[in-house]
C-alpha cells in the first residue's frame, strides 16, 4: 500500500481530538505520548500560587478582577500534576489588546486561545509551572471552578473518588495531557452536581 492508499491516509489522520487541541492552541501543541506524572500533594503550592498571583496582581492592577487558586493543587490531600492552575477574571476576555501584551510583556505566553468555550484564554508562565485560565466577568465557569475546588477541600469521599479516578486515568498512555483532562469529565461533573446540590 502506497501513502497514497486513503486507508492509509485514515490510519494517519489526526484525531478529532487532536484537531480540536491544535485549533485552541497557539503555536505547537506539546505531545507526553505517555502517562500522567502525578505527585503526592504538597504544601508548597499554595506559597507558589501567592508568588505567581503578586506577580500577575502586579501586571495588571485593577484589571484583575478575581484571582483564585484553583485546580487539584489547591486542595490539601489531592494528588496533582505540579503544574499551579490559576483563575483570572477580567472584564472581557475576548478583548485580548486590555490585559495580553502587558502580561506577555512581563515573560507570560498566551498559549489557548477558545472563543467557543466561555472566551476562554490560557497563560503559561515565566518561571513557575502554571496554568492561568482567564474567563470574563459573570461566565458560568468560574463558579463551576470555585465549587468543585471547594466542595473537594471539605468532601472527603469525592476527594478520594477524585483522586482514584487520576491515579487510574493517568496510568494510562495519552497523546496529550488535554485528552487525560477530558477523560475526567464524567466523575468532575457528577461532582460539581453534587456540590451545587449541597
């Protein structure tokens, strides 16, 4: 069979998965082709969660609306990848020109880009491994974060639910760590369900 061969073609097409990944990411999507590194919880993320928020609180001033820790990093007991998720509310974040070159100009690269989804934007950072998701003011996903943070911080049993649904999913061999994510969707929802209810 040639290149040419179009079940060939097929074999190698890329994923809908991947083709969503390389529209929201800005320049070269970063493959793991591997497991999940997961790390036991440790105390030294929040005090790097503070260093990295003076610093964006810095950049910004009055632009930063919210600023939360949020993520696996920010609940005491859960295992993580050691990478700080950040939450920043802006006005709007679909008007890239208020907040993006100061922050880029301060060594942050603007690396997700998905007006689809709540205009969501993503920085990575200087010189701490973060995530920092930006939303604008009043977007549903922002409680949603904030919830299921919380209800995870004072539930023990989701927590723990949380925390075997990682360990299982990271052992297994992923493309990219966006794929891991999504396979978590269902047991996130069922927990951020409850924690509305609760």
């Amino acid at each position: 069979m040639s290149d040419s061969d179009p079940a060939v073609a097929a074999a190698h097409a890329p994923s809908s998965s991947e083709l969503r990944i390389r529209e929201a990411t800005i320049g070269e999507p970063q493959r793991i082709d591997g497991p999940i590194e997961l790390h036991q919880y440790n105390a030294e993320w929040p005090r790097l969660y503070a260093v990295e928020a003076a610093r964006v609180l810095g950049v910004l001033g009055t632009r930063v609306l919210l600023l939360e820790h949020g993520g696996s990093t920010s609940v005491p007991g859960l295992p993580a990848k050691p990478i700080i998720d950040m939450l920043l509310v802006v006005a709007d974040s679909s008007a890239e020109e208020d907040y993006v070159p100061p922050m880029e100009r301060a060594g942050y690269v603007l690396r997700i880009r998905e007006p689809d989804w709540y205009e969501h934007r993503l920085f990575k950072g200087p010189d701490a491994n973060i995530n920092l998701h930006v939303f604008s003011a009043g977007c549903v996903e922002i409680d949603r974060m904030l919830r299921f943070r919380d209800h995870l911080r004072s539930h023990s049993e989701d927590r723990d639910l949380y925390s075997r649904t990682k360990h299982e999913l990271a052992a297994r061999r992923w493309n990219y760590v966006q794929e891991y994510a999504d396979a978590k969707t269902e047991v996130v929802e069922a927990i951020i369900a409850r924690a509305i209810r609760s």
